[in-house]
C-alpha cells in the first residue's frame, strides 16, 4: 500500500461525522481515549443510554498503525485500517459525542462530577469517567535519534516501509512489534538487519519463521545501540556488542525502533493509583482507586495487551460506570 493512501485512510478516519460537542458541557460519562477500549467504551455506554462523550486525540489508536490484524474473533485477516473503520462505524450508529482532536492534560475532581481539562483548555464535565488512552512508542534515547525523526528515524513500518524500497533498514528490538516491523520492510528492504540488546528474541515464533527463512535479515542479537548518525537523514547506526564491547558502524537508510510502549497516564498521575510502569491500577471490574474512575485497555495493569483485550475491557469498564451512576454511586472527593 502506498503511503499516501494510507494517510487519506487516516484523514477520513478523522473525518467521521458525530454529534457536535459543546465545550462546557455536562454528561453523565466521560470516555477519554479513542481506541479499541475507548471505542467499546463508547458503544455499551450508548447501548446503555448514558449520556456520553468521547474525547481523543484520534480514532483508533495504536491499531491505525497496524499492517494487519490476525487474531482478531470474526476476521482470519483483516488491515488495521479496516478495523478502525468498523469500530468506528459502529460507534457513529449512535448519538454519542466526539471530541476529536483533544488531548487531556488533567482530570479534576470536584463535588458530584469531574471537569476534564484538555490541553488547549477546553473543558468537559461529567459524573464519571473511563480513561483508555492506551500506550505510545518508547523512545530509545540516544544521539542522533530526535533530530533525525521523520528522516529515517521511525516508528511505524506499516507507515514507513514503503518509502525503503532497494534500501538498508535497521529494527531495534525484538519483540512481536519488532518482529511485524520487519516483516513489513522485508516487502520493500534490500536488507534488513534486527537489533536486539536480548540474547534471545522474545517475539512470537509465528514471526520469526519467515524472517529467519529470508537471507535479507540479519539479527544482531545481545546488541545495544549507541548512536544514529547522518545529517539531513539517517545514513549510518553505531552499536556494541554487550559481551565484548566491541563497535561497529554500518551504513542504513532508516531505522525502525520497536522497544515497546509507555502509558499515557501522566495527565492522571494525581487522579488514580499508577504500578510502577505508570500502568493504571485496576480491579476485575475496571475500577480504579478513586470512585467514579474507571479503566481500560494498555493504559491498564490488565496483563495481555491484544486489541481483543482491549475492547473486552472497554466493555466491561462501560458496564461497570452505567451500574456505578444507576446506583447513584458516591460524589468525587470535593477539589473545589
């Protein structure tokens, strides 16, 4: 797929067309996150008849970056893209509000509600929320890796692959996201080499296989690396070997990092109880810490992060808010 097409699909996606939200105003939930937890969320809460709102940066989540999805009930296969859409389709059936284009800086509770902040102040009220932000790419921290993003520096594959036809790309990690990652670039790379600072890959077998039967791969295992070099664009990486120490620096044209994933729970740091990953603490029901405050998804301590998971945990989290209000369930803590 060419990667201008895959930037109009992303434009519709953003283009759906929901009931207009009102800066200011007051429902009785708040979805905040636009994923597959978000968008579950979004669909039981409507079934439910709960005054609703939806506020995301995007629709879709990690899955819009997605090449394709095979372990999802109901579809053998099925693009990343595509399943955004159904999600999304299904959502828009009912007359829950959007706020697209919204990312939330904090979340206040006040006496009987909380007041949703977004980072360009607008503001949202609601008895209850469901946070689903999800996660985003970790970064790997190292010379070269900022200043040459979007110039061979990238995070997405499904996006960026085609750009490497006949070139030399690098993936560090070695995980299934790594494992996918290369996968895609071997449609387009004349070479693809795998780092890893692992002894050992730890993605899925089912990924491996046709990247170790490829003689364009080359894994670089119990690798770190230091440094990515080049001026208007990538040209070169330099690594070390963990166990001696020795460096090398080879000539690509683009590198991938595929470390894993952090949660975009700071806005929520002071509102409910992080682990140490800064994952959001919750319970079988999705509840969190503070009353009136639910979770969903790889935002959450919830263990297996699949799309699957998340849209599961999206409804339960709905299901739990609706008995929560139905209950007449207790005010947030007073802040103001």
């Amino acid at each position: 797929m060419e990667l201008t097409s895959l930037n109009l699909s992303l434009d519709a996606l953003r283009q759906t067309d929901f009931p207009a939200v009102a800066p200011g105003g007051w429902y009785d939930l708040a979805i905040v996150g636009g994923g597959p937890a978000g968008l579950t969320a979004g669909i039981y809460a409507a079934r439910k008849r709960v005054p609703a709102v939806m506020v995301t940066h995007d629709l879709g989540g990690q899955v819009l970056w997605t090449s394709s999805v095979e372990n999802y009930p109901g579809y053998n296969l099925v693009q990343g893209r595509d399943l955004v859409e159904k999600f999304k389709a299904q959502v828009a059936q009912f007359p829950i509000a959007v706020a697209q284009g919204q990312r939330v800086a904090r979340i206040e509770p006040q006496r009987g509600r909380f007041r949703i902040v977004t980072e360009s102040d607008v503001e949202h009220f609601a008895k209850a929320v469901v946070l689903a932000t999800g996660k985003r790419y970790r970064s790997l921290g190292v010379p070269g890796e900022k200043e040459l993003i979007g110039r061979g520096v990238a995070y997405c594959a499904t996006c960026d692959a085609p750009l490497f036809q006949g070139k030399v790309a690098a993936v560090v990690g070695g995980g299934n996201s790594a494992l996918t990652s290369a996968g895609d670039l071997l449609k387009y790379a004349a070479r693809v080499y795998v780092i890893s600072n692992m002894a050992a890959l730890t993605g899925d077998a089912v990924l491996q296989e046709p990247l170790r039967k490829s003689d364009k791969v080359e894994f670089l295992m119990n690798t770190t690396v230091l440094e990515i070099h080049g001026t208007d664009k990538v040209e070169s990486i330099t690594f070390s070997n963990n166990a001696n120490n020795q460096q090398q620096t080879t000539n690509v044209a683009g590198v991938f990092v595929e470390i894993g994933l952090i949660p975009n729970s700071e806005p929520f740091q002071d509102l409910v109880d992080l682990n140490q990953r800064g994952e959001i603490v919750v319970d079988c029901a999705c509840r969190t810490s503070r009353p009136g405050v639910f979770a969903a998804g790889d935002v959450t301590t919830v263990p297996a992060k699949q799309i699957v998971v998340a849209a599961g945990e999206g409804a339960k989290a709905a299901l739990s808010a609706f008995d929560w209000l139905a209950r007449g369930g207790p005010p947030p803590a007073a802040g103001g």
